[in-house]
C-alpha cells in the first residue's frame, strides 16, 4: 500500500499502488499527491495531471514540491545520502544540491557528508529524461 503523501478532504491513510497509478484513487476522494507550484508554461497539461494525480510523492519536512524543466515533469530520482555523492564524486549531483542549498543560504563550504535521510537539510535529487541533467530541492523544519 502507499502511504505516502496524500491531500485530501478525507483521512485516507493509504491507497493501492494501482489505484493510485490509475487515478482512480484521486477521483475517488480528490485527492493529490505531489505538490505542484512554478510549473513552466511549457510543460503539457496531461504531464501536470499525472503527477498531481497519479504519481507516488514523497515525505518532506514542509512539502513534496515536485520539479520540471521547460517542457516535462522531471524524474525523481530519491533522497540524497550526502556522504555517498561525496564519495563517489558524483559533481553534476553535488552541483545540484549545492544549488538548492543555496536557496536556503547555506555557505557554499558546508560539508554534504552531513546529508542524510530525514536530516536537516534534507536534499531530494531530481533528473531531466532528455538531457541527464540534475536539479535538487532542498527542504528542513
């Protein structure tokens, strides 16, 4: 079942996977599972609607805000583990955490190792289908 984030008017605490991937889950209790906001005019209305209703979201601090580029939803690719990065010296990854870092003014030396799952900050990795290209957003309490 998920029971990721779900905003509704009801208290539904979990859907099917298959409901969910079919927007039966949505219809049923209007409900939305990703927040959705600075979408590019670019990006086709059918594309906002499947992830607003038909996407998995994930667990944040403030709010799931889901990313795009100019024309397309970009793809999720998981919360960042900042000492794996760091290690593997993944830089088109560490640029785009250290971007959404900045957003929150962090200094540009502060240590990604300290990134971990459920932290402060915590970081979550998007990338874009066409080009690979990686956007991150930042979140904390």
């Amino acid at each position: 079942m998920y029971v990721g984030p779900i905003y509704c008017v009801d208290d539904v605490s979990e859907v099917c996977p298959w409901c969910l991937a079919d927007g039966s889950a949505a219809a049923k209790w209007s409900a939305i599972f990703n927040d959705l906001y600075d979408i590019p005019e670019g990006v086709p209305q059918h594309v906002v609607q499947t992830i607003d209703s038909r996407t998995p979201g994930y667990s944040t601090w403030q709010g799931n805000r889901w990313l795009f580029s100019e024309d397309d939803a970009l793809v999720f690719v998981g919360e960042v583990i900042g000492s794996t990065i760091v290690r593997k010296n993944e830089t088109e990854k560490i640029s785009a955490c250290r971007k959404a870092l900045g957003d929150w003014n962090f200094p540009n030396d502060f240590d990604l190792s300290d990134v971990v799952i459920g932290g402060q900050p915590a970081i979550y990795l998007f990338q874009n289908k066409k080009t690979a290209e990686y956007k991150a957003y930042a979140d904390m309490t």
